[in-house]
C-alpha cells in the first residue's frame, strides 16, 4: 500500500507537493516525512545521485524517481510490488511535468504546488490495489523493468548527511567553547594585573593619604 507521496526540487530540497494524509497513513508519518526532507537535503548536496532508488526503513520501503531536477518520492509496505510504485510515480512524474513543468525553477516558497494532492490522491487509489486487473497487467508489462534499481537502507545514505552534520555542528560548538576560553583567559589575565599591582597600589595610596594628612595637620 501507497503511505506517503513527497515532491522536492533536488536543487535546493525545496518540498514542492505532498500527498496529504488522509487519516489511514501510519501513526509515525512525522517521522517518516522528516527522514524523507533529511534525504531530500542530501540530494541537494549532489549525494545519493542515482536517478532511480529504493530505500529500505523499518517495515517500509522509500521509492524515488529524479528526473527534470524534481524528486518524486513514495513510501510504501515491504509486501507492495517494487514496479507498481515506480509505475505510480511514473504517472505523477508526467502529470506534474506537464501541469508545472514551466514554474518549478522559479517557486519561492514550501508545498508551491501543493493542489496537485489532488491529483495525487486520485492515482494513489487507483494503485492501492494490487489485484485489480488494471494493476495485474501493469506488473505483467516488461517494458518497465525495475530489477537493475539499487536497494540501498536509510542509515546507509543518510549516513554521509549526517557526519557532515555532526562536523558542522561540532565546529560550531569549538568556535564558540574558544570565544569562552579566550573571555575566561582574559579575565585570568585581569585577575592576575590586579593580584599583582593591587598591594602597591594599597601602599602608594596609604603613602598618599599619609602626606596629604600630614599637610592639612601642619
């Protein structure tokens, strides 16, 4: 069964159109979508180039077609047949081509096209059914074959996405650990200067007080 359909520019990650939940999705869909824009980041930073790809996570499978620098994206069950969801977003792949081809370079803003779930929606039924004859004959047709795409598992290709976080964000953290230092260095510095020249100080002011008694005494 179909669970989840994302559309992104592969350029900048940008999500284009999503297929809204429509209440039967799985309860961690959050989850999922976060995975599916963690990928999406990857693939604007030209990793994980291959144009075709399925992706295996938990007990789903992610199923993805690049091609006009637009990712089209399913998540489906392990059960669902591999041609079917490629098929799937085949279909969606030229709907959307043809209706938006001419605007995706130029949408500024998340879910632009986000009416297209209507569109969505309608495919996503007419494949959530395996056995229908419709579907039967699509997986009987060898004109599109699937068996050359990669299977790859999720921690495997978010695997380089998230190490170059983490040097990312650990090189955050050192800059700003440094910038403490050098404050706390600084004021050991000061601390010190006053250590050192606050007992001569106390003197030359006694010293001070002293004569200038001593005068107004005389």
């Amino acid at each position: 069964m179909v669970k989840l359909t994302m559309i992104a520019r592969v350029t900048d990650g940008l999500p284009l159109a999503e297929g809204l939940d429509d209440g039967h999705d799985s309860n961690d869909a959050e989850f999922y979508k976060q995975q599916v824009k963690a990928l999406f980041k990857n693939l604007s930073r030209g990793e994980n180039e291959a144009s075709r790809m399925s992706i295996e996570i938990g007990p789903y499978i992610f199923y993805y077609i690049i091609e006009g620098r637009v990712c089209y994206l399913t998540m489906c069950d392990r059960a669902y047949p591999k041609k079917l969801a490629f098929q799937y977003l085949e279909d969606l792949k030229n709907e959307f081509q043809r209706v938006n081809g001419s605007q995706i370079e130029t949408a500024a803003r998340p879910y632009a096209f986000i009416k297209f779930d209507t569109f969505i929606q309608k495919t996503k039924k007419l494949y959530q059914d395996t056995r229908t004859q419709r579907n039967i004959s699509k997986l009987n047709n060898e004109l599109y074959e699937v068996h050359q795409i990669m299977t790859r598992n999720v921690q495997e290709v978010l695997g380089v996405g998230e190490k170059l976080d983490q040097v990312s964000e650990m090189s955050s953290r050192l800059t700003s650990e440094s910038r403490i230092y050098a404050d706390k260095a600084r004021d050991l510095n000061r601390q010190a200067l006053i250590r050192k020249w606050a007992p001569v100080a106390i003197v030359l002011g006694v010293v001070f007080l002293f004569f200038w008694v001593k005068t107004k005494i005389w």
